[in-house]
C-alpha cells in the first residue's frame, strides 16, 4: 500500500510538471487535459490536491515558471 501512494505522489508531481511547462508555452490544449488528470488524482487521494492548487495559482498568477516543480 506504502508503494502505491509513493508512485501517486510521483505521477501527481509529473502531471503538475508537465502541466506548468504547457501553461508555460501558452499550450493551454495541453494544459486542460493535465488540469483534469490533477483533478481526477485530488479525488482519489487528498495528498494531491497540493499539485493540483499548485497548478490552479499558476494559471491565477498568468505565470508558470516550467523549473518549480514544487
């Protein structure tokens, strides 16, 4: 079970990654569908609704700086 949280914790901060970088180049068709999947993880597991606020300033900001993955 331990492992399992670990690998969602990855994915979570990947996505979030991911999503910054897309946000970052304007590649808003990139960035909704890593929205969604940083959504559909927040719902699983409440430990990822820290990407997914994360994510949520960014777009607020209008900045997305692709180095702060955390």
């Amino acid at each position: 079970m331990l492992h399992r949280v670990q690998v969602r914790r990855s994915l979570e901060q990947e996505v979030l990654r991911l999503c910054k970088r897309a946000l970052a180049e304007g590649r808003w068709e990139i960035a909704e569908p890593l929205m969604c999947a940083l959504e559909h993880l927040a719902k699983s597991d409440p430990d990822c609704e820290v990407a997914l606020e994360q994510a949520y300033l960014c777009i607020g900001r209008g900045d997305s700086p692709i180095d702060q993955t955390h």
